[in-house]
C-alpha cells in the first residue's frame, strides 16, 4: 500500500492549461481504470472531480479532464482560473485497498 | 441533499481507545457503500477503512489492521470506527465518504472529526 507518486507542486497563469501526474504500479492505477481526483481548498473536505480515470461527475467544469497511460494517470486543468488554486490528490483503487497520491499543489499565478 | 455528519473526535493519551461515529441522510444509506479516509496535520488523504451496504465486505489499510474497526447500522443510518491502541501518528481529521455506487470512487464526504493522540 505505497502512496501514488505525485509532483509537490505545479502552476500556470490564468487562461494556461497545467497537468499533473499520478504514478502508481501495475496493482492499482495500472491494474483498474478506478482512478479519481479529488481537489481541497484549505480547511475544506476534499471534493470529487474525476472518477473511473476521465468522467466528471455532474457540476465539475469540463476544464478538468482525466486521462491514463500505463501506470500513469494524469489531470489535466485548462483556462486555469483563480479559484482553482488548491490541493489536488489521486486515488486508485488496488484490489482490496485505496490509495492515495501525496498530494500537489496547484498555484495560480 | 446528501450530508455525512461526523463526531466523536477528542484529545486521548496514546494507548487508549475512541470511537468515531458518522451519520448519513439524503440518500438510501444501506444502498451504499462507505469509507474511512484520514488526514494528518498538514500532510495528504490516506484510505483508512472501507464496508459495503450489507457489511459482508470489509477492508483496511495495513496501518490500522487489528486496531481499528469499522462497522455499520442501517438502522440508524451510520457507520463507526472504534480506534483502539491509539498511536501519536494516528492525529489526523478523519472524514467519511460515501463509496460512489459501482466505481469505487467517493463521491460525498463529510467534515470531518479531528482525533489527537498525546504521547
């Protein structure tokens, strides 16, 4: 149950489009298509923004956008605004276990 | 509306036990499964425990296995956690979340409930 590899922190200016990596194994992203995204404002609970590697849920602006290669998966946000600037984590699904990516943060510049 | 409401988090001494409680609406609860994620101070989400609707299934993650155990009533529209051996690195906020049906993902969560563990 090792945590998913995700970069520290990543940026973009409004309007740029940024993309964030989820490196995983062969036992949980690159094994299952149950791969999800999850964005957290400070103090906030986090919030559901892809699930099954490239479907938004109802209400998540199509800005944001899923993809998977591999072991790899990776979240895609283009026409970057300011209220996007948050924590971003994924998750995938490994057989009889969850795991998490350790998080990246995103700033808006 | 779906709402997951938390409670039961306190200030205990390593060692000891606390039982955490979350409760559902807005949803047919026993339809559902529902989870368990926690986060420390300052650090990232990590999966804690997981039972489906019937509580056939459960799972937990290596760090919590023979400690904590999650269980559920449909009745009241609830699952727990009951924590025992309480370490110091198990001081996180702990939140429910509701398993979205069929792709394992969790699509509701709650509050969350903070739990410290003094040494």
């Amino acid at each position: 149950q090792s945590a998913l590899t995700q970069p520290p922190s990543a940026s973009g200016s409004p309007g740029q489009s940024v993309t964030i990596s989820c490196t995983g194994t062969s036992s949980d992203v690159g094994g299952y298509n149950h791969v999800s995204w999850y964005q957290q404002h400070p103090g906030k609970a986090p919030k559901l923004m892809i699930y099954e590697v490239n479907q938004r849920p109802s209400g998540v602006p199509d800005r944001f956008s899923g993809s998977k290669s591999g072991n790899t998966a990776l979240l895609t946000v283009s026409g970057l605004q300011a209220e996007d600037e948050a924590d971003y984590y994924c998750n995938s699904f490994a057989g009889s276990s969850w795991v998490f990516g350790g998080g990246t943060k995103l700033t808006v510049l | 509306e779906v709402q997951l409401v938390e409670s039961g988090g306190d200030l205990v001494q390593s060692g000891e036990s606390l039982r955490l409680s979350c409760v559902a609406s807005g949803f047919p609860f026993s339809s559902y499964n529902m989870n368990w994620v926690r986060q420390a101070p300052g650090k990232g989400l990590e999966w804690v425990s997981h039972i489906n609707g019937a509580s056939r299934t459960i799972y937990s993650a290596d760090s919590v296995k023979g400690r904590f155990t999650i269980s559920r009533d449909n009745a009241k529209n609830s699952i727990y956690l009951q924590m025992n051996s309480l370490r110091a690195e198990d001081t996180a906020v702990y939140y429910c979340a509701r398993d979205q049906s069929g792709d394992y993902s969790f699509d509701y969560w709650g509050q969350g409930t903070l739990v410290t563990v003094s040494s």
